[in-house]
C-alpha cells in the first residue's frame, strides 16, 4: 500500500475521515498490548509495524510530537524485543518473568518521565511546526517511552505507565482529528485494567513462600 493510499479515508465516524493508516496503526497497537498482557514476544514485532504505520498517519495530522513518539516507539520496540528473548532464555521455560520494580526503579521512572516532559515540551513550544498541542504531546511522547521500557523490563508499573498516558491521549487524539485513535484508546484502558491485574497477580504469587512438603512427616519421624 503507497502513502497516498495509506492516508486515503477509510470511513468516517464522529463526522470526522478515518485514515487507513490511523485505523491499521492503532489496531496493531493495540494487538500488540494484548500481546503484552499475554506475555508473548509477539508484541514487540507487532508494536514495531504498528510504529511504521501510525509515522504515515501522523505526519498527515502534522503531528510532529506523533511522529517522533512513533519513531522512539520503533527504536525502543527493537530493543524491548532484544530484551525478552534474553528473558526467555534465562527463565527456562520460554515466559518472561514479571515483577514490580523496586522503589529506586519507580523513582528513576518517575523522574525520567518529568524531566524528559519538561524538556520534551519545552522543545515543542520553542519550535511550534513540532506540535499544535505542546504539553499534552509532550507528555504522551514521553509515559509511552517510560510505559515501554517498564515493559521491556517485565515491570507492572508499565500499565500503570500505560493507564496515565492514556487519560491524556483520549481527548488528545479526537481533538487532534484522529477519532480511531481517541477509540482504539479507550479500548486500551480496558486493556491496561485487565493487563495489569493479571501482572499483579502473578507478581504476588511469584513472591509468595511455598510451603516446604513433609515437615510435619519429618518432625514427627
């Protein structure tokens, strides 16, 4: 499919034209999300085409923050990807072992996403072409950087990472002229909620002592 026709309109809803690449981009997302929740490598292959394709459709929106997300969206996919295939030969098992991060990791996180939106919308203010939107696009730019990481780490904290990018990017996107995106969105909330309990419980069961078989037998032995 060339640009023209990935930047062709696909059907309109909300009065407002679905782009191709709008609509295809996101649903790769989001399957890539659900991939994540299912702890497959396969997100991060499918999250890197999602990137290729929303790079077309943001560049039609003139979202420069967009495109730039997109692009560090495929350059932290690659390395995501890497990441996890070391994680599942490490474990053994071919799963990839999630945790919650530890308080000095949430702090590394939480002062890379406020330092990086500071700097990352400054930048858009400065230079208006980048952004219409400067604060708001900053701040999606960077929690989906800071969300992917997590993710490549194994860390629950990435949905919660997740759940906060997308409070901003709901309204940001169908004010943007991008209604697919403001949908698949709202699809990604229910996604992230689900994907982070199942994350959560898993976490707490990995760290839950295992009762030691025979004691009893042996002590009365």
């Amino acid at each position: 499919m060339s640009p023209d026709q990935l930047n062709a309109t696909a059907f309109e809803v909300f009065d407002q034209s679905v782009m191709w690449s709008d609509m295809v981009g996101n649903l790769a997302g989001l399957a890539a999300l659900a991939l994540g929740w299912r702890r497959s490598i396969l997100t991060w292959p499918v999250q890197l085409l999602s990137g290729l394709i929303l790079v077309a459709a943001y560049s039609a929106a003139d979202l420069g923050g967009g495109v730039g997300k997109q692009l560090l969206v495929i350059t932290v996919a690659l390395w995501g990807w890497r990441q996890w295939r070391i994680g599942r030969r490490d474990t053994g098992d071919g799963q990839i072992t999630v945790r919650f991060a530890t308080w000095r990791e949430r702090g590394a996180l939480l002062a890379g996403a406020v330092v990086g939106t500071l700097l990352v919308g400054g930048l858009f203010t400065a230079v208006p072409e980048l952004s219409w939107n400067p604060w708001p696009d900053a701040y999606i730019f960077v929690g989906t950087l800071v969300a992917m990481v997590a993710q490549a780490r194994g860390l629950v904290e990435f949905w919660i990472a997740w759940l906060l990018v997308d409070l901003v990017g709901v309204p940001l996107a169908f004010s943007s002229g991008l209604p697919f995106s403001g949908l698949v969105y709202v699809v990604y909330l229910f996604l992230v909620i689900w994907g982070m309990r199942d994350w959560w419980q898993r976490s707490r069961e990995r760290h839950q002592p295992r009762p030691v078989v025979g004691t009893l037998e042996g002590a009365a032995a």
